[in-house]
C-alpha cells in the first residue's frame, strides 16, 4: 500500500500542526471565558497528537501512536478534573471568568 | 646543688605568695605575716650565699630549665643567669624587702586583708627576683610586667577608693606603653641576633659581625622607652606620684627601692648594646637630666609628705639615668644602691609619722614631731642628710661621681645636676623642718596620741639609717670594691677618676651646694617659721609647679581625651555606617523583590504570555546562536 | 494534485477553520459545537494515515466523553450566553503578539532543524493494525503495560478527583 | 581507631541529649562532652605514636566527593581546643535554667560536631557542608534562648546567619571553580593545582570574604557585638571559643595554600586589616556600656591580630596565630563565663550598674583578675605566648605592624582594667553578691589552669603544631 505521505509529504503536516497548535496558544490568551480556554488546551494537545500519528506513520512504528493514546488518558483525566475544579470556582466564585482569579497575586 | 638553691631563692616567695593567698585568712594577721617575711629571708639567705660564691670564684652560674617559646629560628629558654650583677640586685631586693615586710607586720596590722597585701608582697618580690635572674630578655619581661601587675594590685590595695584605683590603672597603663617599648626592642635583637639570651648576646655583639648601626639605635631607643616607662622617666614618669596611693611600705619597697631600678637593671644588662649607640646614650643622658631637675622643682611646693618622696625619687632616677647616659653604669648601679638605702628609709620615716598621725599625709599638719618620736627623727634625719649628699654619708659619694663623670663629659649636665641635688637638699629639708620641727599643727587629739612607732617598725629604720650612712663604702673613689666586683660585666673598662684638684672643687661645690639648700629651707621653714599656704592661696610660678606643671592635665587633653572622643565616634558613627552598609544589601534586595513582587500580579493570562515570550525567547537565542538542539 | 491531497487540503482547511472559530465565536455552545466539527476533522487525518483504531477511539474519547463533558459543563453553569466581557485591549494584544511569535518561532525552528524529506519507502509491514498496537501496548517484555496500568489508576484517580471536586461542600465555613 | 569516631561519639551524643529528656538533658551532654575530651586525648596519644588515624571513605562517586577526614597536628589541636571547651561550656551552662533543655543541649553537642568536623575535613565539600552545618544550631541557639528583646534578637540573629551564609556561598564557588580544574575536592589534590595568579586572586578574595565575615575582619565584624549581647552566654562562648577559631584555621588550612601566590602579592592589604581590627576593636570597647559588647570588641581586637598573623605567611605568624587561637578560645570563654556568672546575681550587663563586688567575692574576684590578665597578655599566661610570637611576626614583615598590633598590649589594658574597676572594685555594693559556687569554680579553675600551664610550658602544644604548620609552610612557598 503506498504511504499517504509520499502524496502529501511531512511537512504538511507539520505547518498543519503548528498552525492549529498556535490556534490553541491565541485561544488560551484572548477568552477570558475558562471553559473556552479549556477548549483551546484541547486543540492545542490534539495538535500534537497529529503530529504524533504524522510521525509514526513517517517511521512506520507503533509507537508514536501508543503514545497518543497515553495522551488521550491524561488529556481525559486532565478535562475530568479540570471541570471537576471549574465547577468548584464557579461555585464560589459565581463566575469562571479567568480575570477574577488573582489570588496567586504576591 | 645550685639549681635547687637558687630554684628556692626564686620560688621561696612565690611559696609565701600561694601561702598567703589560699591560707592567709585563716592563719591569722600574725602568722601569715611570718609567712611572707620569712619566705623573703631565705631568699635573702640563697641569694648571700650566692653572693659570696661569685664573690670568690667570680663565676655566673646559669641554669637553664625548658625550651619556653620558639621561634622559627631560634629557642627561648626558660633559664636564670645568677651573675654579678643579678646578684647585687637580689641582695638590695631580698634585703630591702625583708625589712619592708617586717615592717609591714606592724604597719597593716590593722588591715582587715592583710594576708592579701603580703601575699601580693611576696608575689612581687617573686616577679622581681625572675626580672634580675632571667637569663634572657623574655625572662626578664616575665618579671618585668609582672612587678609592674603586683604594682597595680598594691597601689589599689584599697580598691574601695575609686581614685586610687584611677591611679593603680594609670601606673599599670604607663607601664605598658613602656612595656611595649621593650617588646619592640626585644623584636628587633631577636632578629638582628637570633637570640634574646644575654650571654649569646653580649658574646655576639662583642664579636661585632653585621652590626647595623642604625638598628642598635632603634632597638636601644626602644628598649630605653621600656626603662623610662618602668622607671619613671619623662615623658612617662607622671604615675610614680599617684602611685603614692598605695600603702607606705608599698612606696618604700616597690615605688623607691625596687621596682623603679629595673630600668637601670636592664640598661646595666644591656651596656654592652647601649655602648655601641652613642645617640642614644646622649637622648638617654639628657632625659635623665631634665627629668631630675623637673622632678625636683615639682618636688619643691608638694604638702603631701609621700609626694614630696615620690618626687626626689623621679628626680634621683633621673640623675641615675644621667650616669647611664654617659657610660657610667657602675656608677648608676651604686646610686641606685645607696638610693634604695636612704629612699627606703625615708619612706618607711614617713609611714611612721603617717602611722602615729593616723593617716595624715599633710605636712601642712604636722610640726614637732621630733620630740615625739625620736628615733624616726634622727632615722630620717641620716636619710635626709644622705640623700642631699652631705659628706661622708653615701649618697654624697654616689652622687658625687655622677656629677663628677658628667662635669668631664658635659658641663651643661653637670650644671643641671647640680641644680638639682641643691633643690633635693632644700625640699628634703623643707619636709624634715615641717615634718619635725616647730609645733604641732594638727588636732588636738591627734597631738594627744603622738607615740613613737612600735620596734617592729623602728627597727627596719634603724638598719636602713645605718646603711644609707655607711653605704658609700663599696665604692670610694680611688678604691672602689664595686668597680672591680662589677668589672666583669662591661665591655669598656670604665677609668677611675684621678683625684686631683678639680675633683676637690666638684666635691666641694657639691657640698656647699648641699648646704646651700639646707641652709635655704632652714631660714624659710625655721627662721621664719612658714609654713606652706592652703590650695587655694598658691599663686605664680609655685601655682604651675604645685599642679606638676599641668602634666597630667596636657596628657589628658591630647592623648586620653581624643582617644576617648575617637572611641565614642568610632562607637556612635563608623560602627553605624558599617552596619548600614551591610544593612544596605538587605535592604537593596529587599527593593528588587518589592518591585519583582508587582510582576506577579495574578493574572493567568499575563503570566501565559510572559511564558510564551520567555520560550520564545530562548528558541530564538539558540537559533540565533546555530545551536543544534 | 492527487485525491489525497486534496483531501487533506479539505479537511485541514476545515480544521484550522472550525478550530479558530472556537475561539472567535461568543457563544461557548457554538465553540463547542465547532470544536466537534474540528476533532472530526482530526479523526479525518488518522482515517487518511489508515489508522482506523485510532481514528475511533479518538471520536469515542474527544467527541464522545469529551466534549459531552464539556457541554454538560456549560449547561450546568448556565453560561450558554454572550455575557463574555471582552478582555482589554492591552491583553488583545498581547495574545495576538504571542500568536504571531509562536507561529513565527515554531515554523523557524522546523526550517532551522532541516528535515530530511527522503523518499518514504513503504516495507509494507503491518505497524498499525489493532493487532500489532495491542502487541506494542500490551506487551510484558517491550511493550507499554506498566504505563497502560498506571494510565489506568491515573484515570481512576481523576475520577475520584472529580467526584471530590464537584461535590457540594456540607459543612464548609 | 580513627578520628571518625570522634564525630560519632558527638552526634550520638547529641542524639542521646535529644532523647534523654529535660531533666537528665545537662548531665547527658556534659558526659558526651567528656567522653569526646578522652577520646581527643587517646587519639593524640595514638597519634604522637605515629599511627595512622585518618578516615577515608568513597561517599559520592559523581561528583567525586570523598568523606575524608585527615588529623595532622593543627587539626587535632583546634579538636582538642572543641572537644576540652565543650564541656566547659556545658558545664558552666548548669547554673542555668533552660525551656527544652534537651534541645538546647543536644544543640551545643551537634555544633561540637559539626565544628570538630570543620577541623578534620580534607575533602572540599565535605569541609563546606560541616562549616555550614555549624552555623544551624548556634542560630537556633541564639534565637530561642537569647536574652533581651525578642524582636531586636530576631533581627540580630537572622542578619548575622545572612551574613555569613552569604560570605560562605563565595568560598562554594571558590570550591566549585577549584573542583572544575582538578576534578576532586581532596585537599591534596586542590593542593597541587597549579593557579595563575588572577586565579589565585578571585579564590584568595572568595575565601576571604568567607572568613573575613566569620573571624570576624573589620569591616565584616558588624553582626558580631549584637549577636554577642543577645546570644545566651552559652551561644556567645561557642561563638567566640570555638566557631571563630573556624574562620582563622581556615584561613592557615585553605585559603593560604590555595592562593598562596596572591597571598604573598597582596599580604601587607590583609596585614593591615588584621591590625586596623586590633587597634579599632580596642577604641570601640573603651567606650562599651554593655559587659558583652565590650568583650565582643575585645575579641574583636584579639581576633584582628591572630589573623594579621595568619597573614605573614611565616612559621612564627601561623604558629603565633594557633597559639594564641587556642589561648584566646580559653580566655575568651572564662570571661563570658564571668559576665554570665555577674548576670546571675545582678541580673544586669550595664557595667554601670556594677561595681563594687570585690569586697563580697574574693574568689570571684581573684579568677575575674587572672582571666583579665590573660587576656591583656601578661606574660606567664599562654596568651602572652601567642601574642608575642604573632607579634615576633609581624616585626619581621615590618617593625612598624609590630608596634601599630602592639598597642592593643596598651590599649587591651586600658580597657579591660577600666571594665575591671568599674565592675568590680568601689564601695561595696549595696546588692548581695554571692561568691562563686563549686560549680563556677570548677569551670573557672580548669581554664585558669589550663592558661597559666601551657604559658610556663607551651611546649607540649608547640610540638603538635609545628610539624604540620611547616608542612604548610612548603605548600605554601611550593
């Protein structure tokens, strides 16, 4: 079977991942709604899942993509929590709004 | 043998002083004062023993005990050198001070620690004994600072007193500035010979390789600041007066006899040095002048009956150190002899008199007590006669070839001498005339208790009276036995003095001018029956000497007010500044963490982008660099 | 221009496409849907690499678990309104300068590190089939167990966590 | 037999103290501190016998650090100088009552340990972390069982840790640069590097920035009156009997022969500061109010001139130097013993609410007497010993440091007599004054002891030193 890559070439996927993975970066620092900064944490980790599945198929190797699927498990427990957390601030706080939470001011 | 015995001679008051001590207070006043007398008497005996040894054999025993200090490149041994010269010391220390602590038994029978004043004692008498015997400098300044402690611990002998203290301090501080002195002397023959041990020493010297003349003079000049501080001499001589203070046989034994010579001990030690620094024999020479004739001017107008004696003691030390400074050491070593005599005695003279006045040292109070107590009267009077140089008594003939070395070398000094024993014959007479002539001018019931002194305390006047009249015998001129007993200690033979006419006439000036000041006080105190006027009334030229010339008030304001000025400011200012720059730090630190402190605001989003930029950051410098990660 | 190409022309333009509008969109409901859409197009390229198990899972985990968190999240909170105050300009700014750099820092390093883009020459060796990822993953010897176990425990624990998390306080202050 | 359990005895020691609880706490110490003396005293007979009691052993492999403690002659006479002044201390420590004995105990054991390991150290970090470990429980000390306002203490005591933790962090990187050209922190392998003088310069200031703040050199001595006032009389005697001897033996173990290039460039610089601390440190306490501060200045002044002599880079100066540490760490300690035993009765440090106390005390006054003069150098006593070799020393770089370092002869006697006769002499003072109890006496007589012996024959303790100080020397002028 020939490889997809010989069509499209690495590098595609590359720019494809940085480009999504910048996304997420711009995402994290414009909203200040939590649960859309959660949104774009996620982009930005499928972004490196992509370039993980890329990259395994480049090498032709199992690995890369058990590795993703490690990732997944963090990425699901990361959002389980995370919302678990969001859930408590809005609670107290009444909003989730990243802007209101200083107290790691010094 | 002689180790052991001359370990006793040493040791024997050191024994008295730890008997004394640790025993004294429940031995009881009398006891504990056999104690200190008796371990002083046998040190008398070893050390006639030991003198009479040498006197025949003419040998100097030296004993060496342990390796004490070393330096890199050369030992300092812990050993004594009983030779002549350290004998005739130890006979006139042991001596004098067997009679002072006999004296004493008496004198402080009344004090309620009596045992710790014969323990300190015997104590200097022990450090006093390790100044003469030491066979190496370093041994002598094991004893020379420690006469110089037992000083301060018996001039505040009644520490409750703050002046007195003031002055036991003041004594003990002088003497160290002189002790300094002698260290930096020591500093420099240690490293200009390698030895500090005064046989080696003199044999080096006499072989006379590489001798750096400039050196010698240092380390002279050094060692001749040490012997001005322990004996008095100008500009250190302002602490013998107040050391007036402590008890009258402590004037007697420490502040005339003794402890004021070593000076001239170590000079006499070290002749064979001092010869080679003509320079510093004439400083010597010229201090020694001066500081007899100022002392005898201040001694003048003085009220105070032990003043008066402290004062022609600064002003015979003078004259000693005159004969130093122009070579004469035996001729120093003699007036110091028959100084100790006649000096001794008159203090003991005065203790007596103070004793039956109860403590009233005001001659200004005093007044006929010649009838009253005879035998210090005429003690004293022998004394007096003595030290004014009345002849055949023996401070006529040791004070006579002072001024008579000195009329060959320098007619100035001569003159200034000569001034100056005039002045000693009119204020010793002064203070016999006061003392003992007239009436009583003290209270009535002090004039009722006038008794003559108990035997223990006339007795010692007694010996001394007899040895300061018969003292001039060890050396006449012309046939001296101390010349010849001294001779091998010097590398100059000293050439006696032709008695021809000139001598005569020196002799006879000296005498007229003895009897000039005697003649003086007695038509001031005795004809016209003066007598000194109250503090108050002293005006003119008498105003300045009675105040010593505001010595010791110049001193204060130019060297103890500054340094205490100097210390508040170092105290309230530089240790301030110091501390605050080191503060400075703190606080600078403490600045950059306030202000680093805003940079954490809070904010999520401001510190996301603060991390993009740093990674950011560091990708673009390792690019940049062509670095391969 | 190849079939494939193109279509990983398509689905990477809808990628990019559903993922900014995630972001830029003000209603967090719409954000979500978008980011289905975007992990789809992600499933997309897993199916181009035929990697199919993983392709699944990924919908199962993202799309499915994920993003139903997620929107259940959002209800629960009630936030499905534009009430979203727009951050200070100062701050817009930023974001859009750290964009800018990162996108410029990343793509500098991909060209500074010069990949070798050989020929991609296929053995035809199975290396993706479920079998062959069930033997790397599971394998005792050199495969990932330990790690698959503790994936496990750690997913346990987040769920404990969770569960902590969420639960309402009785007797706080 | 090595010297490795001289270190055990004391950390058991401290461990023992820490779990013998309150009440045994005192007696528990003072036998650890008496069985640690004897076993000094063992391992210098073994070592005047010529055996080997060194301990080496591999404890890092990378980076290669080596748990090695060597014993020559200096080591083992600043150990004896630890282990004979610690129970001293502890001892002198039992007229007093403390809150958690046992801490504070067990406290002045571990800093006997850690200190004694200063001393033996051969291997650089080793050295290091013991010199820094040294500095954890006197702070501890200092700060809980010090006296005087707790707020003014705090700030006294965390400014002196600051201080000189941040003086030892330069000698660190001195070590660190010194482990990146040799590959080793053993001494002997530091000792054979070869350094251009640039090299040697950076190191010899890195070090003495270190020492400079412990010994304490002005202007580094600013933490040193506060911390001496506030300390207990415990924590003041460990500072200035032992912890400051530290510094100095530093100074003669390491930082001469690292840098002995630029100590020689630079001597008369470090010779200067030495004497400047002499003569400041003597004006500074004639004018002290407080008995404490006054002898903090006094140390300062003695401290000065031991490291003027250090300085000279001669076998006199470095011998002068160790004796008179040795003899200073004594005197030092009885006189802070004196003012503590002072504080007992009157409650007071301000000399100007003495006075007077002779009369009731003569014992008292007697020992307070032989102690001032011990430490003005009268000769007789081993400080004169000291002094005058040190002096020697320094009249051989020039005459004129002699006679500038000679003036504390004068000036140490005007201000310790001016102290003496205001605390002690005077009318008798209306406040009762017991005179000093067995306990007192004890600790006092074993000093006086001590100081007057080895000043009539110092040379058992010359012997033990010379041989390693000329070793030294060689390295030195390698």
């Amino acid at each position: 079977m020939d490889s997809v890559l010989n069509q499209i070439g690495i590098e595609n996927y590359i720019f494809l991942s940085v480009a999504l993975f910048c996304i997420g970066v711009f995402g994290v620092l414009y909203r200040r709604n939590a649960i859309i900064v959660f949104m774009s944490i996620e982009i930005m980790l499928n972004a490196v899942n992509l370039l993980f599945v890329a990259f395994s198929t480049y090498h032709q190797d199992a690995q890369g993509q058990v590795f993703v699927f490690f990732s997944m498990a963090v990425a699901a427990a990361e959002v389980a929590v995370g919302l678990a957390i969001l859930v408590a601030i809005f609670r107290n706080l009444g909003s989730i709004d990243v802007a209101n939470l200083k107290n790691l001011k010094g | 043998m002689d180790i052991n015995l001359a370990l006793v001679l040493l040791l024997a008051p050191f024994l008295g002083f730890l008997a004394n001590i640790f025993l004294g207070k429940s031995l009881g006043k009398n006891i504990s004062g056999a104690i200190g007398t008796i371990a002083v008497v046998v040190s008398f005996a070893m050390s006639l023993f030991f003198f009479l040894q040498i006197n025949q054999t003419g040998q100097p025993i030296s004993i060496h005990l342990f390796d004490w200090i070393a330096i890199s490149n050369f030992n300092i041994e812990f050993g004594f050198l009983l030779d002549q010269l350290s004998l005739l010391w130890l006979l006139f220390v042991t001596g004098i001070g067997s009679l002072i602590h006999l004296y004493s038994i008496s004198y402080m029978h009344d004090d309620e620690k009596m045992h710790k004043f014969f323990a300190y004692l015997n104590l200097f008498v022990f450090f006093m004994i390790t100044l003469v015997m030491g066979s190496n400098l370093l041994i002598m300044f094991i004893g020379w600072e420690g006469v110089g402690l037992c000083s301060y611990l018996l001039i505040g002998f009644w520490y409750k007193n703050q002046n007195y203290n003031d002055a036991a301090k003041k004594a003990f501080i002088m003497n160290r500035i002189g002790d300094l002195g002698f260290l930096v002397g020591i500093f420099i023959i240690g490293f200009m010979f390698n030895t500090l041990d005064f046989a080696t020493l003199k044999a080096t010297i006499l072989a006379g390789n590489n001798l750096d003349a400039y050196w010698i003079a240092a380390a002279g000049l050094a060692l001749f600041i040490g012997a001005s501080g322990k004996s008095a001499q100008i500009p250190l001589y302002t602490w013998l007066p107040d050391a007036m203070a402590g008890p009258t046989p402590v004037s007697a034994l420490i502040h005339a006899a003794t402890m004021v010579t070593a000076g001239i001990f170590m000079i006499t030690r070290l002749n064979f040095l001092f010869d080679l620094a003509p320079a510093i024999q004439d400083i010597i020479a010229v201090i020694g002048a001066i500081t007899s004739l100022v002392a005898a001017t201040i001694g003048l107008v003085q009220n105070d009956i032990k003043k008066v004696l402290a004062y022609s003691t600064v002003s015979q030390l003078g004259l000693m150190f005159l004969a130093l400074g122009l070579g004469a050491y035996e001729i120093a070593v003699f007036h110091v002899i028959t100084h100790a005599f006649f000096k001794a005695c008159l203090f003991l003279g005065s203790g007596s008199v103070i004793h039956a006045l109860h403590h009233e040292q005001d001659m200004r109070k005093m007044g006929g007590l010649r009838k009253a107590m005879p035998i210090t009267f005429i003690t004293m009077l022998i004394s007096s006669l003595a030290i004014s140089g009345i002849f055949p008594l023996s401070g006529f003939w040791s004070k006579d070839e002072i001024l008579m070395t000195a009329y060959h070398q320098s007619p100035v000094l001569w003159v200034i001498g000569s001034l100056a024993s005039i002045l000693t014959a009119f204020y010793m007479f002064r203070l016999m005339y006061l003392t003992f002539f007239k009436e009583f001018r003290g209270s009535e019931e002090q004039k009722h208790h006038l008794h003559e002194s108990p035997a223990l305390l006339t007795f010692p006047l007694i010996v001394l009276a007899i040895l300061a009249a018969i003292g001039g015998l060890i050396s006449l001129p012309g046939h001296s036995w101390l010349n010849h007993y001294l001779e091998p200690l010097f590398s100059k033979a000293h050439e006696a003095h032709h008695l021809g006419t000139t001598e005569y006439m020196l002799m006879a000036i000296a005498t007229v001018g003895a009897l000039l000041g005697i003649g003086i006080a007695y038509a001031k105190y005795i004809k016209q029956a003066q007598v000194p006027e109250e503090d108050e009334k002293i005006t003119g030229f008498s105003k300045v000497l009675y105040n010593k010339y505001y010595v010791d008030e110049v001193y204060e304001a130019i060297i103890v007010k500054p340094i205490n000025l100097l210390s508040r400011f170092f105290r309230d200012y530089i240790e301030t500044a110091l501390a605050s720059i080191v503060f400075g730090f703190g606080k600078a630190a403490n600045e950059l963490s306030f202000q680093g402190k805003k940079l954490q605001n809070g904010s999520i989003g401001f510190y996301l982008f603060a991390f993009v930029i740093g990674f950011c950051a560091i990708v673009s410098y390792l690019i940049l660099a062509q670095k391969k990660f | 221009m190849s079939t494939v190409l193109i279509i990983f022309c398509i689905l990477a333009a809808v990628t990019l496409a559903s993922a900014f509008m995630t972001i830029f969109t003000k209603n967090p409901i719409h954000s979500a849907i978008y980011l289905v859409i975007c992990f789809f197009s992600i499933a997309g390229h897993y199916l181009l690499f035929n990697a199919q198990f993983l392709a699944l899972v990924h919908i199962i985990v993202y799309s499915g678990a994920i993003m139903i968190l997620m929107l259940f999240t959002l209800m629960l909170m009630n936030l499905n309104k534009e009430d979203e105050v727009h951050k200070p300009r100062i701050t817009r700014l930023g974001a859009v300068v750290s964009f800018l750099l990162i996108i410029s820092v990343l793509i500098a390093i991909f060209i500074q590190t010069k990949p070798i883009v050989g020929p991609y020459d296929t053995t035809g060796e199975d290396y993706q089939s479920i079998k062959v990822l069930g033997q790397v993953l599971l394998d005792q010897d050199n495969g990932f167990m330990v790690a698959f176990e503790f994936a496990s425990i750690l997913l346990l624990v987040a769920m404990i966590g969770a569960v902590l998390l969420s639960k309402k306080e009785k007797s706080s202050k | 037999m090595d010297v490795s359990f001289i270190l055990i005895i004391l950390l058991i020691g401290a461990f023992a103290t820490y779990f013998s609880g309150d009440k045994l706490a005192p007696k528990v110490a003072l036998l650890f501190g008496l069985v640690s003396l004897g076993f000094s005293v063992y391992l210098l007979s073994l070592f005047n016998a010529g055996q080997n009691i060194d301990f080496i052993s591999a404890w890092i492999t990378k980076p290669s650090i080596s748990f090695s403690l060597k014993a020559d002659g200096l080591s083992l006479a600043m150990l004896l100088l630890n282990t004979a002044l610690t129970p001293l201390i502890i001892f002198s420590a039992f007229g007093n009552e403390f809150r958690n004995a046992k801490n504070f105990y067990a406290l002045i054991l571990f800093m006997s340990f850690a200190m004694a390991g200063t001393f033996l150290a051969a291997d650089g970090l080793l050295y290091y972390i013991f010199w820094e470990l040294a500095l954890i429980p006197i702070y501890f000390i200092a700060l809980i069982w010090g006296n005087g306002d707790a707020e003014e203490r705090k700030k006294a005591v965390v400014k002196f840790f600051i201080y000189t933790l941040a003086g030892s962090l330069f000698m660190l990187t001195a070590f660190i640069y010194l482990y990146g050209k040799a590959g080793s922190f053993l001494i002997e392998d530091l000792y054979k590097l070869e350094l251009s003088s640039q090299e040697q310069l950076w190191i010899f200031l890195a070090f003495f920035l270190a020492y400079a703040i412990k010994i304490p050199i002005i202007p580094f001595h600013t933490w040193q009156a506060k911390v001496y006032q506030k300390a207990p009389t415990v924590g003041t005697m460990l500072l200035s009997g032992i912890m400051l001897k530290m510094g100095l033996y530093s100074v003669i173990r390491w930082q001469l022969p690292l840098a002995p290039s630029a100590a020689k460039e630079y001597m008369t610089i470090f010779i200067a500061l030495g004497i400047a601390g002499v003569i400041y440190g003597s004006i500074v306490a004639l004018r002290q109010k407080d008995l404490k501060k006054l002898l903090a200045y006094s140390s300062l002044a003695h401290v000065g001139l031991i490291a003027a002599g250090t300085y000279t880079l001669n076998l006199d100066g470095l011998r002068g130097a160790v004796l008179q540490m040795i003899a200073h760490g004594f005197v030092v300690v009885g006189l802070f013993f004196v003012a503590e035993i002072i504080y007992r009765r009157y409650e007071t440090r301000e000399i100007s609410e003495m006075g007077g106390i002779r009369s009731q005390s003569p014992k008292f006054t007697s020992m307070f007497m032989i102690l001032v003069l011990a430490s003005v150098a009268l000769p007789s006593t081993f400080n004169f010993i000291g002094e005058f070799t040190v002096l020697y020393s320094l009249s051989q770089i020039g005459i004129i440091w002699a006679i500038l370092g000679g003036t504390t002869i004068i000036l140490g006697a005007y201000y310790m007599l001016r102290m003496f006769q205001h605390v002690m002499l005077g009318e008798t003072n209306a406040k009762l004054f017991k005179d000093v109890t067995t306990n007192e006496t004890i600790v006092l007589v074993s000093i006086i002891t001590f100081l007057l012996f080895f000043g009539i024959y110092p040379k058992p303790i010359t012997d033990l030193i010379t041989p390693s100080l000329e070793n030294i020397i060689t390295i030195i002028n390698r």
